[in-house]
C-alpha cells in the first residue's frame, strides 16, 4: 500500500506544482497520484511475474502427471470399453489444462496506449516521430502511467484466470484417471 513515509515512493517534494502535475480534466494530482500509480504498476508487474511462475509450475506438473499416468496405466485398460472414456476424457482435460498454460505464458504484444503515448517498449516499437509522442507522453506522465496499470491489471487477471482453469483442468484429468484406476 502506499505511504508518504515510503522510501521508494518519496521524492524531492515541491510546494510549487510543475507544469505536468497541475490538475486536468477536474482532476487533482499533486505527484502523489502519479506516484501512486507508478508503484501500483509495479505491483502488477511483479504480479505477472508470479502468474508466469505460476503458469511455468502448472505445465511442469502436467508434465510430470502424463509421465506418470502412461507409465502406471496397464495397457489393456486402454483398450477396453470401461477405462477408454475415462483414459480420453484425462486426455482432453490434460490438453486443454496445457493449452490454458501455454497461452497464459505468452508475451505481451499490444496494449491499449493512444496512439501518441509511449508506456512500454511495444509503444516504443509502432511510433513514427518517437521524440515526439517522447515529448507528449512526459508532458502527461499520469496519462501514460494510468493507462499501462489498466493494461497490466487486466493481464493479470486474464493469466491468473487461465492459470486457475489450467489447474481445475489438471485436477479432474486426475480424478478421471484415479476412477479408472480403481
């Protein structure tokens, strides 16, 4: 959370406020906001770091779970009726537990910044006059700064989201082996 007694998040403080800190569009920000944001961004960059980590670990168990269950399965379990739906049934929730991982894991290749604004290196990337929108973008920092903690914050839920239907996904494949098993 944020607190005026953070190191990381206290600077030089002015009485006067700078040309980019005077409040736009009805709205108040002293640096406080601008600063706030910035450590809410960093945040959710750590949080994405986590949902890969986390994606990373789901794909080594259903790794580790497809191993395992070809190497204890018999294999005339396989081929008959009653443990063939159940064997297909683990396969497909394996695959689908994967695919969610695997997509989880992707990179970032867009972003919801205006077309003038530099957030991250994929702005950096589709500018023409990049001085320029460099230009625009220091003029409004909160603009830029809002606009990427509203990108990353979606990302994070959309990979914390696969990754927890991966994980589901992994849990019934067992359940549906273990049944077949016994």
């Amino acid at each position: 959370m944020y607190s005026d007694d953070d190191p990381q998040l206290s600077g030089p403080q002015t009485d006067a406020m700078s040309e980019t800190e005077r409040p736009r569009g009805g709205h108040h920000d002293d640096g406080r906001t601008l600063r706030y944001t910035r450590q809410l961004l960093s945040d959710n960059h750590h949080e994405l770091r986590r949902a890969d980590a986390r994606a990373n670990q789901v794909l080594g168990v259903a790794g580790a779970a497809a191993a395992t269950a070809l190497a204890v399965t018999p294999d005339g379990m396989l081929a008959s009726l009653a443990g063939g739906w159940q064997w297909w049934g683990a396969c497909a929730l394996w695959f689908v537990a994967v695919t969610a991982a695997v997509i989880a894991l992707l990179p970032r290749i867009g972003g919801a910044s205006p077309q003038w604004q530099v957030s991250y290196f994929g702005d950096v990337a589709r500018q023409e006059d990049l001085v320029e929108s460099l230009h625009r973008t220091a003029e409004q920092p909160l603009s830029g700064a809002v606009s990427e903690l509203r990108w990353t914050s979606s990302r994070v839920v959309f990979k914390y989201r696969l990754v927890r239907g991966a994980i589901v996904c992994l849990a019934a494949a067992g359940v549906l082996l273990g049944w077949m098993v016994l």
